[in-house]
C-alpha cells in the first residue's frame, strides 16, 4: 500500500512539474507570439492601404490611356487579358508588403528557415516588375520600329513593307522577351548560348548572301573607286 501511494505521489509530482515548465515555457513564449501577431495585422494593414493608394496614383497617370494609344492592350486583349497597370502595382505593393511584414513575424518567432525563404522571395520580386518593364518597352519599341520600316519602305517604293515590318516587330519583341528571362534567371546559360547562335546565323547569312549574289557588285564598286582614284592623279 506504502508503495503504490509512492508511485502515485511520483506521478503526481512528475505531471505538475511537466504543467509547470509547460506554462513556464508558454508564459516565455507568449510575448513573441503576440507580437507576432501584432506585426502581421498592422502589416495586412498598411499593405491594403499603400496597395490601393498605388492603383489610385497609378490610375491618375492614366498609363492605361497612354498604352492604349500605342497599342499594347491590343496584345492583352489577344490573351483574354484586361491593361490594368493600376490593379498590377497596386498587387505588387500589396503581396510585397505582406511579405515583409510576415518576414519580421518570422524573425521575432526564431522561424530562420522560414526568414531565409521570405528572403529570397523579397529579392526576386524586383527582378519581376524589372522583366514586366522590359516586355512593355519591348513591345513600345516594336511598334515604333514597325511603322518606322513600314514608311521607309514605302517611301522608297520597295515591296514587302508588311513583312519587313513585321520581321522588325518580332525580331525587338523576341529579344526583349529574352531579355525578361535572364532578368528572371530563367534558363540563363540557354538563352546566352540561343542569342550567340542567332547572332552567327545571321552574320553567316549575311556574309554568304553577300559572297554569292553581291560579289560581282562589289568588285565594280571596287573597279569604279579605283578608277576614280587613279583619274585624280
């Protein structure tokens, strides 16, 4: 009987001193999670409020409008995509808010693995607006160019205007869309390797083009100057 009253006061103490270092370990805990938490919710704050004033800033830049008139929300509207300029920095602001704020949250919890992620994520957002801007400028330029060689050509009265034109737009789009992939570090070593082999593609064209149909020009280019040189003297 003596014994199984021990066992029992043995348990006893065993289970409240486990209550105890339990409520000791929570009471030290308690501190970081509520700052936590107070950090997460002051931050879904400020990122609804500086996310919608972006879109609002944004949007009395009336940029929709002016990309409009150059002609990009032709190729969203081919997508099934509605020009929002606005809504997406407004977005960017907000999710790139949110993020910071639950990477302090990860701080005061000691979350380090979860910090470095958050880290990482933080970092690369930049490279994301950055590879936007580069297809937006790509396609502008594109457009430019375009109706620059349209009107060249024609004005030249040479033929295939639509398609040198053409060729133009998707030779600035194409590169500009490379371009975005390395900033994103998308299979950078490929496209590297990709715009090399084009770049000799076309300097080989050019040069057997030359060699094969501009050869005898050439030698009479060379003839008239010689000839001119020598009348000089």
């Amino acid at each position: 009987m003596y014994e199984a009253i021990m066992v029992i006061q043995s348990w006893t103490e065993i289970v409240i001193g486990s209550l105890q270092n339990l409520w000791l370990g929570m009471v030290e805990v308690m501190p970081s999670i509520l700052g936590a938490i107070v950090v997460f919710i002051v931050g879904l704050i400020v990122a609804s409020g500086l996310g919608a004033l972006t879109q609002k800033f944004i949007e009395l830049l009336k940029l929709d409008d002016l990309l409009s008139r150059i002609g990009v929300d032709t190729y969203f509207k081919r997508a099934g995509l509605r020009l929002n300029v606005g809504r997406f920095l407004g977005q960017i602001v907000h999710w790139f808010l949110i993020i910071a704020f639950i990477l302090a949250s990860s701080d005061i919890l000691g979350f380090t693995s979860l910090s470095g992620f958050l880290k990482d994520i933080l970092i690369y957002i930049p490279n994301i607006v950055i590879a936007v801007l580069i297809m937006l400028a790509a396609v502008v330029l594109g457009n430019f160019l375009r109706g620059l060689v349209r009107a060249s050509v024609m004005s030249a009265r040479l033929h295939a205007a639509k398609f040198l034109g053409a060729l133009t737009w998707w030779s600035v789009v194409v590169f500009g869309f490379l371009a975005a992939l390395t900033q994103l570090g998308i299979a950078v070593n490929i496209i590297n390797t990709l715009v090399t082999g084009v770049i000799a593609m076309l300097a080989l064209a050019g040069g057997l083009a030359f060699g094969m149909g501009g050869r005898e020009y050439a030698s009479h280019l060379i003839e008239k100057f010689r000839d001119h040189t020598e009348n000089d003297r």
